[in-house]
C-alpha cells in the first residue's frame, strides 16, 4: 500500500506547558498603587466628564488617598484598620451626586474595599413597606442587591416620619444601622439629598449621623458652568450653537437660575432637549428646503427664546 507524501498519520503535538506567570510585586509606592489599581484613572475622568465640583473633586481624592496610603501600609506590616467609608452627598438636584457616586464605587472596587464596585441607587418606596412585616424584606431586599458595591439612597430624610406613629421607616433605618456596623467591609452606603433636611435627619437619627465618616456637600453651578455643561451636552449629541446662541443660551441660563424648582444641569439639560424639539419642528415646517448636516445640527437663537423664561415668571420651561 503506497501512502501520499504527508498523508501519514502524525500524534498530535504534546500540550505546551504553561509558563509560569510571575506574581505582581506588591507596590511600594504610590506611583506603584495608583498604577496597579487604576485609581487615577477613574480621578481623571471625574475631572473630565463633571464641570466644576472643585470642593467635592478634593474630597474624593483625599479619600482615593487615605485607601492608597492604607494600601502601602498594609504592605509594610504596620497596624491598619478597616475605615468607615458611608458617606453624605449634600446639595440641590443636579450637582451631580448619582455621578459622583458611581466613580466612587468603582474607585473603591479598584483599591479592593469593595468586592464588585456596582451601584444600586434607591428611594424610600424601595426600603419602606405599607404594611406591618412589609418593610423588613423590602429593606432586607435591597441590601442584598447592594452588598459587595454601594448603596445609594437619594432624599433619606423621607425614610423618617416622626409626625406618622404608624409609619415604618425607622424599621428600614434600624435594619440599615445594623448592616453599616456589621458589614462595613462588604457595602458602603451613600446617603443624599437637600443640605438643610439632612442635617435634620441625622439630629433625629444619632446612629446614622455616628456611622457617616465623609460628609461632601455639592454646590450649585454657576452661569459660566452651566454654559460649558451644555456646551458638553451639545456636543455629545452632534449639535451646536449657532450665531448669538449662545448669548441667548446664556440669557436663558440666568434667568432660570432665579426661578423655582431650579434643578442645574438637570434643568439645563431638560430645556437643551426642548431646544431640540423646537428645532426639529422649525426644520420639518420648510420641507422644500434642503437640509444638510450644518442645518441639521445647529440650535438657532430662536429655539431657544422661544421658551416661555423669556416671557413670564415662575415655573418655566
């Protein structure tokens, strides 16, 4: 029997061996940390994707801080102990504190505080039951989801009522007392909301107040800021401002900020949208006009004059 050259059969090749990874040196400095853990990564893009914030940036990389030098530390043999790390984020709706909790999470995922580094952002109709035995498995619920990550608990002040003797928030309160003692080393709880009303709440609630170490207080944004936000917002969405738009925008910016239920980059982004909308419609009307991209992508000054800031008072859009 005649056999084709290279028809023979051939064993399969021996199984190559793995090489043996060497394991990564434990840092030694800081350079060494912030590189193996990525922590400055995550400070650069705060930096870069949040406008201003100067005061609360600070304090989170005073944090970031703390947990490197506690990292080295531990590294040299010297006597370290689990910080406490809930926090409170204070300041008017939209400053930016839902964003500024989410790069703490992955922060603390990245230095090893935290086992997964999610968020799980909740309210009180999360936590609090209607009913008698409702309200420890909702609480109990939530807490699950969270652990290995951060809890994130926007207006907690509604959690307490002491005016209501039948409601059964301090039952959430006292099963979240527990968990932040108990379980510090497998969940962080970020508590938030109007600066004034948590001060309220932690002077009616002293065992919350006792277990927040890191109070951040989120300030308003200017006019200039708010300009550059929207300027961002713009951006991102392939849109411009055309010739004295921007003067316009800006006029619209100022005058929103001395009205009610101002909500800063919330409210901003809220009327960019309808700059949107006035736009499309302004487009859709000249349906004999040819569009090209810089039609397209362009906020006219009145697409934006056009909101009823301009000409009445109160509540406005």
């Amino acid at each position: 029997m005649y056999h084709l050259p290279g028809n023979r059969a051939t064993p399969p090749p021996a199984a190559a061996q793995p090489t043996p990874v060497a394991a990564e040196a434990p840092p030694r400095t800081v350079a060494q940390a912030m590189a193996q853990t990525q922590v400055e990564q995550v400070l650069a893009e705060l930096d870069h994707d949040l406008v201003g914030l100067q005061p609360v940036k600070t304090r989170v990389r005073d944090i970031a801080a703390l947990l490197v030098i506690d990292r080295l530390r531990a590294q040299h043999g010297l006597q370290t102990q689990s910080p406490s790390l809930h926090m409170s984020f204070t300041g008017n709706p939209g400053t930016g504190k839902t964003t500024v909790a989410l790069r703490m999470a992955a922060i603390l995922h990245r230095l090893g505080y935290v086992r997964q580094g999610h968020l799980v952002a909740v309210t009180r109709d999360d936590l609090v039951g209607q009913y008698i035995g409702h309200t420890a498995p909702k609480t109990r619920e939530v807490l699950k989801k969270a652990m290995g990550g951060v809890l994130f608990i926007d207006e907690a002040y509604y959690l307490y009522k002491p005016e209501n003797e039948r409601d059964y928030g301090q039952e959430a309160i006292e099963i979240l007392l527990q968990v932040m003692e108990n379980q510090r080393d497998d969940l962080v709880v970020i508590v938030a909301g109007y600066k004034d009303r948590m001060e309220t709440f932690f002077q009616s609630n002293p065992g919350m107040n006792s277990r927040i170490a890191h109070h951040l207080d989120f300030p308003d944004y200017t006019a200039d800021e708010l300009l550059a936000i929207a300027q961002r917002i713009l951006n991102e969405q392939s849109y411009r401002l055309g010739e004295g738009a921007t003067d316009v925008l800006r006029a619209y910016i100022e005058r929103r900020m001395t009205q009610p239920h101002f909500a800063n980059a919330r409210s901003l982004r809220n009327a960019l949208e309808r700059a949107r909308l006035r736009q499309a419609s302004r487009l859709f009307q000249a349906q004999d006009v040819a569009l090209d991209a810089q039609r397209l992508c362009t906020i006219e000054p009145s697409d934006i004059l056009a909101s009823r800031v301009f000409q009445v008072s109160g509540e406005q859009t």
